[in-house]
C-alpha cells in the first residue's frame, strides 16, 4: 500500500491545492472523519468546517470550506468546496459573507418550508449553526454586526 494518496481541493473560483497526502481531515455532514491511503471508495456530504491534510513531509495545511462535497478513492481524495479558503485567508470580511449566504439559505428554505416543502428549515438552521461554529473555532464573531440576522 502506498503511503500517500493524491489530495485535490477545488472551489468555484479557484484550485486551493494539489498534493500528495498522507492524511485528510473532513467535516463530514454526519461526523468528522479522516481519509488515508487505502480508504474504502465513499462519497461524503461535507458541512461547513476545516479540512485539514497532512503533506508528504508531515506539514499540516488547513482550509475553511462552506460545504460540498468529497469523493475519496484508496488512493485520492477530489473535494469540491462550494465557497473555500486558505486558513490564513480567513478574514472576518470573508467569513462575515460566508455567514451572508448561508442566512440567504435559511430565508430560501423557510419559504420553500410556507409552501409546503418538508425538512429544509432544519437544514438550513444546521447550515447556519455550522457556519457560526467554524467562526468560533477558527477565532473569527459570529455575531458580526455587519451580517444581518
């Protein structure tokens, strides 16, 4: 078995990163799980949080994703991100728009909830609780007065 596994993280407006990894950290939508050579092939809904990976030469890089998805293989692991950043990239003005679309969400959903639509409004909440946490972990305010509530 090898001992590591091809790592890319693709967002819309860009490639974050390409490397050969010895283990990758998800925030998958149903619990936290790691993924390293010789992962069983799974497809992941991911929640708002940090990916963290581990490189080749044992070097810890981590990025703030908004959700998506991942496809992991025993040998790569493809994350499509719907919004996501470099750690170091993660500004209060960034996660405060991060936070503007995911309370964007949550208004979709409760009228999508008024006519008649089942379970999206729950949805949307964790969406949200999940945004603020990873804010708070990363040590940027959830409670932004610029982010309307």
């Amino acid at each position: 078995m090898a001992d590591t596994m091809q790592f890319d993280l693709v967002a819309p407006e860009r490639n974050l990163i390409s490397v050969p990894v010895r283990e990758v950290r998800l925030p998958g939508e149903d619990g936290d799980l790691s993924a390293m050579p010789g992962h069983a092939a799974t497809i992941v809904n991911l929640r708002p949080g940090l990916v963290t990976v581990v490189d080749d030469r044992g070097t810890e890089h981590q990025f703030a994703i908004s959700g998506g998805f991942a496809e992991i293989t025993n040998d790569s692991v493809s994350l499509l991100a719907e919004i996501g950043r470099r750690r170091d990239e993660m500004t209060q003005e960034v996660f405060d728009e991060m936070l503007r679309s995911a309370h964007r969400k949550k208004k979709v959903a409760e009228a999508r909830e008024a006519e008649g639509a089942e379970g999206v409004v729950a949805s949307a909440v964790k969406l949200l609780a999940d945004m603020q946490a990873l804010g708070t972990h990363i040590g940027l305010d959830p409670e932004s007065s610029t982010v309307p509530h």
